[in-house]
C-alpha cells in the first residue's frame, strides 16, 4: 500500500522562497516590462540589501549609470501598466 506524503515533506527554507521570489520578479519585469536584467537588478536592490554603490561596482559602472537605470526601470513598468505614476 503506497503511504500518503504529507506536506511536510515539501517544506522549503525560507531563505530559498526568497531567491524564488526575487528570481521571479526578475523574469516577471524582463518578459512584461521590457526591463534589461540590470534595470530589474536595479529596482530589487533593496530586496537584496545592495546599495547604489554596491551594484555600481559589480556592474563595473559609475553610480551615476545605476541611477539612470533606475530611471529607465522605473518609466518602463510605468509604460507597462505595473506601477502608477506618482504626481508631483
């Protein structure tokens, strides 16, 4: 007789569900948004606790190109429909 398996044997460390989650925000912002992978890295990096400095030194870039492509990330999930634009 074939014994039931019970749902906790799928339990997944929480740490691993965060990766899933970010991994999928990635992809989700790539495939809806048009975001390059920089852009979408760029967005989630509080998710990560990266800095503007932090990303600007494993993309070998200035800080100044972090915050453009922060910009540019921002205005496409804006154009996609994503996010609301914020009045100012």
């Amino acid at each position: 007789m074939k014994s039931v398996r019970q749902l906790t044997d799928f339990v997944v460390p929480v740490s691993d569900l965060k990766m899933m989650d970010y991994a999928f925000l990635v992809w989700y912002m790539e495939e809806n948004a048009g975001l390059t992978y920089k852009e979408a890295r760029v967005i989630l990096r509080d998710f990560r606790g990266e800095s503007v400095s932090d990303l600007a030194e494993l993309f070998e870039s200035t800080t100044q190109a972090i915050h453009n492509f922060d910009r540019r990330g921002m205005k496409k999930l804006i154009d996609a429909g994503i996010l609301l634009p914020q009045e100012t």
